[in-house]
C-alpha cells in the first residue's frame, strides 16, 4: 500500500495556490498563526488508489470554510495573483450552513478552484452528552477531526506544507490494504451520531468492492439505527447517497459506465442488511407498512445477469441477447432499470388515492420513491408510469404466446391473420405508454421475476419477455409512440366539415389503429375512408 501522492501539474498548482493564500492570511494581521491546510478524505482515498478526482476537501485548522473562502476571494483579486494565475481563478462561493436537526453539523463554503470542485471546512471535533442527539461542535485538532469522520479510509490528510499522507486513526493504511470499510471509533455510537453514515460505508464497500467490517455490520442492524435513518436523516441526503450507489454522476462529471456491480452490490448490502424498509419507503406516513423483500434478490441478481450479457467469461440464455440489446440502449436505460428495481417489492401494493379524486391514484412504488428518496419528477414519474403500466404490459406480452399457442392456421395463413391485429394491439399499447416504455417493460420483467417460484418459473417469464419483444421488432413496432399521424384533427374536420368534439380523439385513435394495420400505406384517403366507415359509433356531427 502506497503511502505517498504525486500530484498531477493542475493539482500542484492548486497546492501552491492554497499555500500562497495561507501566507496572505498572516500579512493581514487578524490572525495570529498561519493556518495549515489539508487536503481530506475521499481526494486523498482515490489518489492513493490511483482513481482520479476532481472534489477536493480542504481541511483549514484556525477559521471556518467561509472566512477562508473570503479570503480567497481578497487574494486572488491581487495584481500579484492575477499575474501568476491568472483571471477567474474562483468560482462563486457558496455557504452551506449546518443543520445539527438533520445530523448536518458542519457549515461549509464550496467554489470552483481552477477546475476543481472544492470543499472549505475547518478541522473540528464533536462533543456528544447522553440527553442531545446534537453535538457541541469546535475547532478540533487534524487527530480529533480524523476520529468523528464516517470511516478510517475517508480520514486520511495530505498535507499541503509537507506534502505527507497522514493517518491520525492509525488504522487508514491498513484498512485500505485489507479493503475494509470501518469506522474510526466505535460503529453504534458513530452511525447513532450521523445514522447516514451508514449508507455512506455501503456505497464505498460497494463502489470500492471492500467488506464492511463485521462490527459495523452488526451495528448497522441495530433497531435505533434503523429507527434514526429512517427519521433523523433528509431524505434529500439519503437520495444523493442512493443514487451515488447507483452510478448517477454528478452535475460535473460525465455520465458513467453503469455496467460494473457496484449497483448490484450496493442493493444486496442494503438487502442483506435489512435496511430496504428504512430507505425505500415513506418516512411521512407513521404506521407505514413494511414491504416483503424475501423475493427481492431475484430481481436486482437477474438484472446484474442481463446487463453482463455478452461480457467477457459470462454465459447467457439466448433470452436474454434479446432483451438487452431492445431494453437497455444507452446510459441512462442501465440508470433507469437500477432505479426502477429498488421499487419492485411495492409493484403490487395498492395505490394510494390523491385527496382530489378526479387524480390519478399514486402507486405505493411512485410515492416510495418520491418521499422516500425525494427523487425527482423525472424518476418519480418514470416509476409511478412503470407500476401502472404493469399489469397491461403483462397481458400485452402474454397475447403472443397465447395466439401462438391456441391458432391453429397453417404458418403463413397465421402470420398473416394476426399481424394486423397484433400491430394495431400492440402499436397503440406502445403509443399509451409513451417514450419510457421500455424502462416500463424492465420494470414488469422484473416484477414477474420477483414473482416466479422456481428457476423454471424464471425462465418462462423471460423466454416471455424475449418472444414478444422479438415479435415487436419484428413488426417494426419499437419506436411506435413516435409514428407521426397521417391525417391530424384540423384534416378530419375538414374532410367532415365540422367542429371539434368529443368525437375527435376517438377519430384520430381510428386512423393510428388505421396506419398500424396498414405500415406500407402513406395516403391520408384510406385513413379518412376507415373513419367514414365508422362515422356513425365515433358519434361524428352529421
């Protein structure tokens, strides 16, 4: 284990940048000792581990992140400062302050520093009494402020005078060598202190693919620990955790590969772990009831075998060189399905029933998600239409192994028979679930599987899935939401010389079924004459 950093000539000119500001604090007389500046934590994990970063925190021993952050500001408005390093060396500065309710015990400043995204804080230690949850917070020593941080690997400093790793837990080196995620003091008490701390310990286990230490892991199970994580934590900081977890950049960095286990890893720890009811649900409602997870291994374990498809060393189902390649496309479709499997054991829970009933129901899944992790509208959205669509995407998928099962015509007579009304079922059940359909059809996939009682069972659902998605290619039906209509509603109006009604949808659903039956036609006349034809039960004006 390597126990020296070589910084790269951007980080160097960081350093000196930060100790050129350290000797302009003392020329302004307000200060009677120089401070000392660290780089700390996770910079300072990842350089070891030779893992780029570009988020540094900088350790200040004798004033707040924003004092120094003022300063900065004085500093490089210098003529001398200018003319080492030039203009708009800073971003804007931001102060974040504490929030001791929410076990947020620390004000910061942040700014971007010649291209990097740094972190003002100052050393501090944290004084707990038996009857406060809160801590009295003070400027601490680099020894006192490596002790109450979340694990000994995120505890190191590089010191900037020196340009030394420093190990003041003792045990930072070591734990890196081993590849184990442990806390510096003892675990009940640090995670009772910071109950996020403990999601904090899975993501770096999983992102890492290091062990928790296995007196962590017990405090982790601990019940007033689970209590305090469901309620003593925002779920706006549990949300940035989870969706660390499962490899969602941030703002600045370029959207990553999400093909590695550290999604898959993150959700079998929480699993295994017991803290899926802690995290995955509404803290809001008081008696909210625990969902069963007994089954949900099987959907996060099949998910991890689907996206390995056609990797180096692995051996897939032939079902599964279908489903791939149609459901996961890009990026984002890896993110969404990671997203969606966290919310498959309340796929079949009621839904909840907004106080205006003229609303659509919210699913138990897509309020989950929303007060759970506070995820945004997008991925709210993206599971409440998941859970909705589920039961019509299931019957959609079962239709062609039933046709195929039950018709007896010979082959071609029964292509040809059930093509159209195929296209015209299935085109316009795409066309219902929008864009995201294919995130929905993971997400019913997924909760099948959850659902199979056997390996066999498992595989008939899939070799489901990759037969009807087969049959959707084959009908050129993948991108049907986006199948333009050949006549719109001001052409119907004016073939049939009348107004807008509540006849009008009903008509430009007809021409859609219309075109889907009939993929090679591109005139708006045979549209329109399937509509006359039933001019009458679409209840058009005369």
């Amino acid at each position: 284990m390597k126990k020296s950093i070589k910084l790269t000539p951007e980080e160097a000119t960081l350093r000196q940048l930060f100790l050129d500001i350290s000797s302009y604090v003392v020329t302004l007389g307000d200060y009677h000792k120089k401070p000392e500046l660290r780089f700390a934590g996770g910079w300072v994990r990842d350089k070891l581990l030779n893992l780029p970063s570009k988020d540094i925190d900088v350790a200040i021993s004798n004033m707040t992140g924003s004092e120094f952050g003022s300063l900065m500001k004085q500093y490089v408005g210098l003529p001398e400062a200018r003319h080492k390093y030039g203009n708009n060396i800073l971003g804007r500065l931001a102060k974040i302050e504490a929030n001791p309710e929410k076990s947020k015990h620390l004000e910061t400043a942040t700014m971007k520093v010649l291209g990097f995204d740094i972190d003002l804080v100052n050393l501090r230690k944290e004084t707990y009494t038996n009857d406060s949850r809160n801590p009295t917070v003070e400027f601490g020593t680099p020894k006192e402020d490596a002790l109450r941080r979340d694990s000994t690997i995120n505890a190191l400093f590089y010191n900037l005078e020196t340009s030394k790793v420093e190990d003041f837990t003792g045990r930072g080196f070591q734990d890196m060598k081993r590849k184990v995620i442990k806390t510096p003091l003892a675990p009940l008490q640090t995670f009772k202190d910071d109950p996020l701390r403990v999601l904090r310990s899975i993501r770096f286990a999983s992102r890492l693919m290091y062990e928790i230490d296995p007196e962590d892991e017990m405090a982790m199970r601990d019940r007033t620990i689970k209590a305090a994580l469901r309620l003593k934590i925002t779920r706006d900081r549990v949300r940035v955790e989870i969706l660390k977890m499962l490899g969602w950049p941030e703002p600045h960095q370029s959207l990553c590969f999400l093909e590695g286990p550290s999604p898959h890893r993150a959700l079998s720890l929480i699993d295994r772990l017991g803290l899926y009811n802690e995290v995955f649900t509404d803290p809001t409602i008081a008696d909210c009831k625990l969902v069963d997870t007994a089954n949900w291994c099987q959907t996060y374990n099949q998910l991890r075998d689907i996206i390995m498809t056609g990797s180096e060393g692995s051996s897939s189902p032939e079902s599964f060189k279908t489903i791939r390649p149609i459901l996961l496309q890009n990026p984002e479709d890896f993110y969404h399905a990671w997203i969606l499997t966290c919310f498959v054991p309340w796929a079949r829970e009621p839904p909840r029933f907004p106080q205006k009933s003229s609303k659509r129901p919210i699913s138990a899944a897509g309020l989950a998600a929303r007060e759970g992790i506070k995820a945004e509208n997008k991925i709210y959205k993206l599971v409440d239409d998941a859970v909705t669509h589920l039961q019509d995407i299931v019957e959609k998928k079962n239709a062609v192994s039933h046709e195929d099962q039950t018709t007896t015509l010979p082959l071609k007579r029964k292509q040809g028979a059930c093509a159209e009304s195929q296209r015209e079922m299935q085109g316009m059940a795409i066309r219902k679930w929008g864009p995201n359909w294919r995130s929905s059809a993971m997400y019913a996939l997924l909760a099948e599987v959850a659902e199979a009682k056997t390996v066999t069972d498992s595989r008939a659902v899939l070799d489901g899935y990759s037969s009807w998605l087969l049959q959707l290619q084959s009908l050129n039906l993948l991108k049907a939401y986006e199948t333009p209509l050949l006549v719109k509603g001001d052409g119907l109006m004016e073939a049939f010389n009348c107004k807008g009604g509540n006849w009008l949808p009903a008509a430009l659903d007809c021409v859609m079924k219309w075109q889907l039956r009939n993929p090679d036609r591109k005139d708006a006349a045979g549209a329109i004459a399937e509509v006359l034809e039933r001019k009458e039960e679409l209840n058009i004006p005369p």
